[in-house]
C-alpha cells in the first residue's frame, strides 16, 4: 500500500471512530462526528493540492474546523434566520438551517458575482451588510465562507476564483465591524457542484457562494480557534 492510500486509510479510521462513541453525551457526539468528518474532508482537499504531505496538514485542519460540530441553536440564531430570511424574500438566495444546527446562506451567482469575476454586485451588497448587523450584535457566532465555480475554464482559474469570491465577501463583512478572526473562508472550485454543468442553467446553480454561520456547544467554544480554511492574494 503505497503513503497517500495508507494516509486515506488513516483518516478514514479516525473519521468512523470519531463518528462511532455511543456513549457520550449529545454535545460530544456532535464534536466528536465534526471532527471526524472535518479530518476526511480535510485530508481530500489537503491531497488535491499537495499530495500525502498536504492531506496530512488538511486533515489537521479540517478535524479543528470539524470539532466546531457540536453547535447550538439558540435565540440569536433563530433571529437571525428570519432576519435575512426577510431581507433574501423573492432574489433566488436560500436561507436554510442545516441539520447540525448551522445557519447556511446559498448565493447564487445571479446575485454574487458576474461570470469570471470576485467583485461583490450591489444586491449582493446589501444583502451582506443586514448580515453584518447581525453577527456584529451576536459576537459568539463563526462564519465560514466557501466559493464554488462551475466548469468552464481550468482549476488554475476556477481554484484561485473561488476562493477570492469568498475573500470578497469576509472581507465585506470585516469593513462592516466584523472581526476578521471570525470568519474563515475557502474555495471548492468546481468541485462541489449543485447541478449539472452539461447545461447553463445547472453552471448557474454551481457558480455560488454559501455563507456557514454557527455558535459552538459550551464544551466546543473552549476548544482553540481553529487554523483559516484558506487564504488567497487580493484579485488584480
């Protein structure tokens, strides 16, 4: 068995005995799953880029980011969907809570950016200055930012693009009071994909941005801040 599939193996076996431990309680469970899966996935995107060395380091953070799991969803939160529920009425974004108790907000490209570009459109603008407000008046909450593309052009542009776009938008958010140490962002490329890339309406549906917004369990908000997802040059 050659490095990066016995490294596959390794976190394949951390992330199902993260995910196994029936007998803690549900909190922990909850870190214990996020940790896992963050591991795996970690290591997936650390492997795209830099081989077993890089699954190793993405693996590292990606179990940091994962023991976030164990989230809550308290008042603040609840207001705080409604509110850009209210705000996103009728422009095509999604505003859903997602089983692990996170806000998700889904971005369109229609809405975010113009095909091959990072620069914020003004709906989009506003949209992201009314969230702003709200994780300003709820300083227990993290974001995290991920861009996606479609397929069209090649990762040496979709890899750096998507991760810019997400750039964009903390960095809209931190001129809007938001400590910047709150919001990680990262970039998927093409590689996450919603729909179909045969069609233009399914590149459409892939060329987005979402928007995680999350409070930690007691337990996990003592754990150390983890690592950013990733970092990328100003768009020129």
């Amino acid at each position: 068995m050659n490095t990066p599939t016995r490294f596959t193996a390794s976190v394949l076996s951390i992330a199902l005995l993260a995910t196994g431990c029936a007998n803690m309680s549900e909190s922990q469970q909850g870190t214990a799953k996020g940790a896992g899966i963050g591991a795996a996935a970690g290591a997936v995107l650390g492997a795209l880029t830099g081989g077993s060395s890089g699954a190793a380091k993405g693996a590292a953070i990606g179990a940091g980011v994962g023991a976030l799991g164990g989230y809550v969803w308290t008042q603040r939160m609840e207001d705080q969907r409604k509110k850009m529920e209210t705000a996103t009425q009728g422009t095509g974004i999604e505003v859903v809570k997602t089983a692990d108790n996170q806000l998700k907000i889904n971005v369109p490209s229609d809405i975010s950016f113009d095909v091959g570009r990072a620069d914020i459109k003004a709906n989009f603008a506003d949209v992201l200055d009314g969230f702003a407000q709200g994780l300003v008046a709820n300083p227990q909450a993290r974001v995290r930012i991920v861009g996606h593309t479609d397929n069209t052009g090649s990762d040496a542009i979709n890899e750096p693009l998507s991760v810019n776009r997400a750039t964009r938008t903390r960095d809209h958010l931190v001129a809007r009071g938001v400590a910047v140490g709150r919001v990680d962002v990262g970039g998927m490329g093409e590689r996450a994909p919603l729909a179909s890339n045969d069609t233009a309406e399914g590149r459409a549906r892939n060329r987005r941005v979402e928007i995680f917004m999350a409070e930690a369990a007691p337990a996990a908000a003592q754990a150390p801040a983890p690592a950013p997802l990733s970092t990328a040059a100003p768009v020129r």
